[in-house]
C-alpha cells in the first residue's frame, strides 16, 4: 500500500472520529473528494428535486468531475487533518 493510500484510509478513519460536526457544506466536500477518490467520475442519473439530499451529494461529487484520484485523495486527507486541528 502506497504512503498516499495509507495516509488517506487514516484519514477516513479519523473523519468518523471528529470531535465537532463539520458544517453541510464540508460534509458535501468530504463526501464528494471521498466518492471521486474511491469511485472515479460520478455515474448514474442526478436525483430528483424532490430528493434534496442526494441530489446535493451527487452535485458535490458531480462537481470534481475529472479529478484524478490520488489529487482527491490528497484533497480529502488535507481536509480531514485541517478539520482534527480545529
């Protein structure tokens, strides 16, 4: 396992331990950097409007579009190490 994976598996591991809840935009971003590191470019068809939450969740996974992911993965273990600081 590479030392990107590594730090990026402690990282998801640690975001389940945050001592304060992030707020809904930085949940949408870790959620999104998260789907583009493991998944890749976002697939299937954006939710309805009446489905607020997954279509927020496919918008911000939508929305990194391209990304490559060992940068997503690089961005979300960032993220989370920003977020244990605080």
């Amino acid at each position: 396992m590479s030392e990107l994976e590594t730090r990026f598996q402690a990282a998801v591991q640690n975001s389940q331990s945050l001592s304060r809840r992030p707020s809904n935009e930085t949940l949408l971003k870790l959620y999104g950097l998260y789907k583009q590191a493991t998944e890749g470019d976002v697939s299937g068809e954006r939710p309805g409007f009446t489905d607020l939450r997954g279509r927020a969740k496919y918008d911000a996974w939508a929305s990194l579009a391209g990304t490559p992911g060992d940068e997503a993965k690089t961005s979300y273990t960032a993220l989370v190490e920003r977020l244990l600081a605080d």
